[in-house]
C-alpha cells in the first residue's frame, strides 16, 4: 500500500457525518475504497478497481481536484463492488 487517504460528508443541518471512505492507493491509483455509515461507523461496500496502461486525462488536466477517484494515475478498467447493505444498485 502507497497510502491511505479518510474522507468525510458532514450535514450541518443535522450535526452528524452522512458518510465517510477510505481510500488504499497503489502505484498512483486507488487499489480499494471503502464507504462507511456516519463517521466510520458500519463497512456499507468495498470497491476494487483495475487500470488501463493508458494515462488518465483527468489526473494530467488537473481537473476535479477534489475527488479522489479524478486523481488515478491510469484510467480505470473495471470496477467490482461487495455490498454488505443490500441496497447498492449498479445498474
């Protein structure tokens, strides 16, 4: 593992975190991610990600800073989920 990246959704309104994930990193794309209830309370999913050998255009651009998931090195060839929640609908 390169690093771990946390980040959190807060809701004002209510006072309470809505959401949070980890991000595992590998060789500058993101390996694994993991979505938690409230501030990293129950594992909802876990999401795996495969790469191209072709260099993501979002990442060289420099656009979406802010979302992880922009900020792969490679552009990304599939993606597989684990719901533990029974409710993610991939399609």
């Amino acid at each position: 593992m390169d690093f771990l990246k946390k980040s959190k959704t807060f809701y004002p309104s209510n006072n309470e975190y809505w959401s949070s994930h980890k991000y595992i990193w590998e060789n500058g794309n993101i390996k694994k991610k993991e979505d938690y209830d409230g501030e990293f309370g129950q594992l909802e999913h876990e999401w795996f990600y495969e790469y191209s050998n072709a260099l993501n255009y979002q990442f060289v651009l420099g656009l979406f800073p802010e979302y992880p998931e922009y900020l792969t090195k490679n552009m990304g060839k599939s993606t597989m989920a684990k719901d533990y929640t029974g409710l993610l609908d991939l399609i």
